[in-house]
C-alpha cells in the first residue's frame, strides 16, 4: 500500500479516534503551543466512557479541562512540569508530579512510564509522505515512537520545521484534519528590573558564543543588550521572538558552533505568528528530539556555550530551587540542569542564573536557607554565575564564604543587612 491511500483510509473525525483510548490507559499529549487541543477537548467531551485514564505532559497551553475536580474519576494527571493550568490539580491531590531532567523523559517512554495512546499534532504529508512535528519535538517524538496507538491532529497551519522531526504516515494510526492557529506564547512584559538584569547578563557574553534561552521576560531582555554582538549562535531546548529579532539584526550567524554548524537548534518553540513563519521551511532551523538538543555530552561540543535560566530562591551556599515555592511544585526541572552541565564541560562555557532580586519588591529572592520543603534544582557544585539588576556573582570554584560575600553584593540593598547578620553568625567574621 502506498503512502497516499495508507493516509487516506486512515483518516477520521476526532470523536472516532479518542474512542479508542481505553480506561487505565497512559495518554502523553503532545508538548507545549502544540498541544492537540481538537483532540484533547474530543477526549474530555467522551470522559464518561473512561476510568483512571492517565495523562502525562509537561507544559500545557490548552484548558487543562481533565485537572478539573468533575473529572477526578475520569482522569489524572501526572505532570512532568507543572503549569498554571494544572498546578491546582497536583496541589490538591488529583494530580501527580514526576521530577525528571528533559532530556531523560524519552527513556521513561521506554521503561517506567510505557505508553498506550500518544496525541499529537503534525503537519500534512509531504511528497514523501512524511509528517513534520513543526513546533514541538521534543517528548513528543518519543512518546510517538512508544505508543501503542498514535493519534494525530493533522493541522495546515503548524509550521514545517526540519531536522530530526518527520514521522512517515504508516507510523500513525489515526489522522484527523483540524486546522487552528497554532497556540501563540504573547511577548512578555519588559520592565526597569528586567532591563537592568538582560544588560547585567550581556556583560558576560561575547562574540561567537552559542546561547541557550529561556522563556520569559529575562531571557528576552537579554537579547535587547545583543544587537551588537556578533557571530552568536544557538543551541536551545527552546527560543522565541527575541531571537527572530537578534538575527534580523545580523547578530546571528551560528557559524562557530561545534553542533550542527550554521543551524539554529532547538526541541521545541513558543512564540507568535512572527517566529512560526520564521521556522516555517527554513532550512537554517533544526528540530531535534530532547535527547538529544538537552544531551550535556551534546551541548559540550559547543565551545563557549552559555546556558541562561531563572529561578525562584539561591541560598547563602549557592543551592538553586527553580520549581518549587517551599512544598509546592509550580514548574519543574526542565532542561535547566542539561544546559547548565553541558555549558560547565564546554570549552570556554558558561552558565548564568539570571533572577530579580526580589519578589515584587516583597520578599528577598537570595536567602540566608531555602525554604522549608523547597526542591533543590541545581546544586551549589553546579551553579557558575548568578545575576541580578544589582550586578553578577560569581560562584564556581569559590568557598561558601566568597559565595554568600558575593551574593549579599547582589541582594535588594533592603535585604543585605539581614543577610549580612546570617553571613556573620555562620561564618565568625566580619562581612
């Protein structure tokens, strides 16, 4: 059977297709803006035909409509990274949280968290009857590769991205065409805090480095202070807009990398219509499965690789907690430890955590001790560089007294005299 009549006597109506998850299943729901958000509300609308059904993904951008409490019998959740739209469900009990590095979910596919049913959203076929996962690879990738059932929300607007990231037709199961724009992350907001913290960061960032980014208001202020800087490259589990913009300005050239030279790469995407368009056939753009984009052996043939990522607290010591506010989980790992080793075995590397000082001019975000219950993220022998809008810390290869001297320097000066009676008692000197 050729591709084309493989493609098309497997082609039906959303409502068909989610009938065939079954109770007790695992479903993992294809990751971040394109989630398939046609298959996942057509699964919730059969709910009273499943029991114990669980669903597994980080990010989700769609309504999250199976963490409702109406559904606690139908669904659970097991979250990789939690997000706004299920936080509640893992605080409340009907979810479930697995702390897990990114680069290692691909292997859970294959031993502790096989999986049944994969939803998932593709572009349409190309002349050789391969699907492209356009904005998302990732996971998605894998847990494709692992079901036992691959369903597949076939959209002409998801951007067809190349790389490591086609999936021939034969290997999908069930095809439903729903055309929606793909979910769109807004430009976040800049402030005076941020400006100030993206220029703090450019300082340690030179020419011909190759940049991993973050989401958010940091990272993008990061990119403000850039323009300038020339030769840069990247090799990000993810970028936005911001990076459209530096290689619009010819900052851009990916030409000094040591993994996939003249290409940006990356696992997945979240921004506007702006970088879907960007991404869109764009031979420049490599898509890759997170075992491999967030491998640290991978990232560290990158010479001058610089990883930069935020967090929630950095104690005295240099301990990092990134997805937890005390006890409750509010993110997750992600890729912040894949990068920043990788960037730690990189010839001339780099790995900066770049944060506000504060918490709304409230409460102090370098603290004497973490949080009671609070999950360390990064270890204190992993963290390199901390920066604020006060300036730059660095930590690596620095004694616990240095570390919380420089710290302090860095701190809301409305902090520093508490932080300073901390430093005296547990270190007996003078700050």
């Amino acid at each position: 059977m050729d591709w084309k009549t493989y493609y098309e006597s497997h082609i039906t109506d959303a409502a068909a297709a989610v009938k065939r998850i079954k109770s007790g299943d695992r479903v993992v729901v294809g990751h971040a803006c394109a989630e398939p958000s046609h298959l996942v509300d057509a699964m919730v609308a059969n709910a009273a035909a499943y029991e114990n059904v669980e669903i597994v993904h980080m990010v989700a951008k769609g309504k999250s409509e199976y963490c409702a409490p109406e559904y606690s019998r139908n669904f659970r959740h097991n979250a990789l990274f939690v997000g706004a739209s299920t936080k509640a469900a893992v605080a409340e009990g009907r979810g479930d949280f697995t702390p897990c590095y990114f680069s290692e979910i691909p292997a859970l596919f294959q031993s502790t968290l096989p999986v049944d049913v994969a939803l998932i959203q593709v572009t349409p076929p190309n002349e050789q009857g391969k699907c492209s996962l356009g904005v998302s690879v990732d996971y998605t990738m894998a847990a494709a590769a692992a079901a036992k059932t691959v369903i597949a929300q076939v959209n002409r607007h998801m951007p067809y991205t190349n790389g490591a990231c086609e999936i021939p037709v034969e290997d999908i199961d069930c095809f439903v065409l729903h055309d929606t724009p793909i979910i769109p992350l807004p430009p976040p907001k800049i402030g005076p805090v941020e400006e100030a913290i993206g220029k703090n960061v450019a300082s340690l960032i030179r020419d011909g480095d190759t940049l991993q980014l973050g989401i958010g208001a940091i990272p993008d202020a990061v990119l403000l202070f850039l323009k300038d800087k020339r030769e840069l490259g990247i090799h990000s589990e993810m970028f936005s807009d911001g990076v459209v913009e530096l290689a619009e300005a010819g900052a851009i050239t990916n030409q000094n990398k040591g993994v996939q030279r003249g290409k940006y790469v990356a696992t997945f995407l979240m921004g506007t219509q702006r970088l879907y368009d960007f991404v869109d056939h764009n031979p420049d753009v490599y898509m890759a499965p997170v075992d491999y984009v967030n491998d640290p052996y991978v990232i560290a043939q990158n010479e001058n690789m610089v990883s930069i990522n935020s967090c929630v607290q950095v104690d005295l010591m240099g301990q990092v907690a990134s997805e937890t506010i005390g006890m409750t989980q509010i993110s997750g790992t992600g890729g912040q430890v894949d990068f920043i080793r990788g960037a730690a075995r990189s010839k001339g590397g780099r790995a900066i955590i770049a944060m506000p000082s504060t918490v709304k001019g409230k409460t102090s975000k370098i603290v004497p001790l973490l949080d009671t219950g609070a999950a360390v993220t990064t270890c204190r022998c992993d963290v390199d560089y901390v920066v604020t809008e006060y300036g730059v810390a660095h930590l690596k290869g620095h004694t616990l007294r240095e570390r919380a001297r420089a710290l302090i320097g860095i701190a809301h000066p409305d902090f520093r005299d508490e932080l300073i009676r901390e430093f005296q008692a547990r270190f007996h000197c003078e700050y």
